[in-house]
C-alpha cells in the first residue's frame, strides 16, 4: 500500500464519515442483527458481536439500544432477517472495489448497486473479480507522531503479524482477524490508542488518482456508500 498516503486516506475517509452519522447507526444496527443471530447473544462466547457493539459505543449509540437489537436478533424479540452479500467491481481507472452489502431483499440490493456502478463510472464485476487482490485483516493506524519501537515491541510480543511505518510517520499494525481484539486490547493497556482499528479488507496495492478522476471516484464511492442496504465499502484508490 502507498504509505504516503495511508494518514491522509484515513482522515479523509473518517470526516466523510462524520458527514453521514444518521446512516453509520442503521449499519451498526445490522451488524449487531446478524452477528447475534449467528452466534448469539452473549458477548463473552460472540467476537463478531463484540467487535458490533465496539463499533456501537464508539459511535455513541444508548447501551440500551444496543442491547435491545441483541435481543431482538437472539430471539428474544421478533426482528427481520438480514442477509450479507458481497459486489465486486472497478471504479475509475481500474480501481478495485469490495461492496459488502445486509439485505433483506437482494433483488434490490443489487438493482441498486449495479446501478451506481454503471451510472458513475464504474463496471460491476463478478464475484472474485477483485477480492484476490485485497487481505481480510485486523487494522490499527496510529498517528504519526507515536512511539514507533514501542508500537512495535507491544503488537509483535502479543503476535501481530506486520508492523508497517508509512512514509507520512503513521504506523500500521497488521493481525489475523482473529487475533485482532487481543493485540488491540494489549496495546491499549500499553497506553497506545490507535487512531484507527477495525477488521477490514486491506488493499496489496494502491492506485494513485488525482484531479478529475480522484473526483469521479469519490462520487461513485459516496453513491455507493450511501444506498441503504450497504454496510462496507473496500477500494484500493488512493485519492
């Protein structure tokens, strides 16, 4: 990946993040349905719901919300059935895309995401078209400016599998999905927070885009992300 660019990706991906608070609630909402449904709702026995209602407190969701949708998803209250489904597809200039969709109706779902694809530029691939060149990982960034050895020393002891410095001085600790809530939670008693963390879908390479393109490519980014039913969106486009 294109450590020039990793802090400034990452912050600019966070403050259109902000921008669309009302929708991050419905994601995290389903989230929660599905990862309860499918293992259910004890947090202790469920990492894939700990790591939902991480993301729910983060985003400073009532706990009583929280643990209403786990119960509803658990069978204690009746609720709809979700679905997950992954698109795939280039953007501009090639550019790799991962769409990760929850849907109860996946003859719209796909309506929808076929359409933003080809209206903004974009072409819907089949499955696997892309995903080979991304990695399912646990993610942690931390701002440059942080003690790099010691980032390194606490992430490798608790059995990080890459620690990567960027040429911008962010520092990327890289995990097994598995193992991501152990290391995140051995560099937090460390004193270290990141900045960023989360199991995602980490690009092998970057594809630099600027000027019109980077444009086009964030508008098609943002149609996407903004459709109802889509909880990720994955790009390997540094723009």
């Amino acid at each position: 990946m294109a450590g020039h660019s990793k802090w400034a990706n990452i912050q600019h991906r966070k403050g259109r993040q902000d921008e669309k608070r009302g929708k991050i609630w419905t994601r995290i909402i389903r989230e929660i349905t599905v990862a309860a449904r499918a293992g259910g709702g004890d947090l202790s026995a469920n990492p894939r719901l700990r790591l939902a209602v991480d993301k729910a407190k983060a985003a400073n969701m009532p706990a009583d919300r929280i643990k209403y949708n786990i119960d509803k998803a658990s069978g204690t209250l009746e609720g709809m059935n979700y679905e997950e489904i992954r698109y795939e597809g280039y953007g501009i200039g090639g550019a790799a895309i991962i769409v990760d969709t929850m849907t109860d109706n996946r003859v719209r779902t796909v309506a929808e995401v076929r359409h933003a694809f080809s209206k903004y530029g974009g072409n819907m691939g089949t499955e696997g078209s892309v995903s080979f060149q991304f990695k399912h990982v646990g993610q942690m960034v931390f701002a440059p400016g942080t003690d790099e050895d010691k980032v390194m020393e606490v992430a490798l002891e608790a059995g990080a599998d890459d620690v990567v410095t960027g040429d911008d001085g962010a520092i990327e600790v890289l995990t097994a999905p598995a193992q991501f809530e152990a290391i995140r939670d051995a560099l937090h008693a460390a004193g270290l927070e990141a900045a960023d963390a989360g199991v995602t879908m980490r690009p092998d390479v970057t594809i630099e885009l600027s000027g019109e393109d980077a444009e086009r490519m964030q508008k098609l980014l943002d149609v996407l992300e903004d459709l109802d039913d889509v909880q990720e969106v994955f790009h390997n486009a540094a723009l």
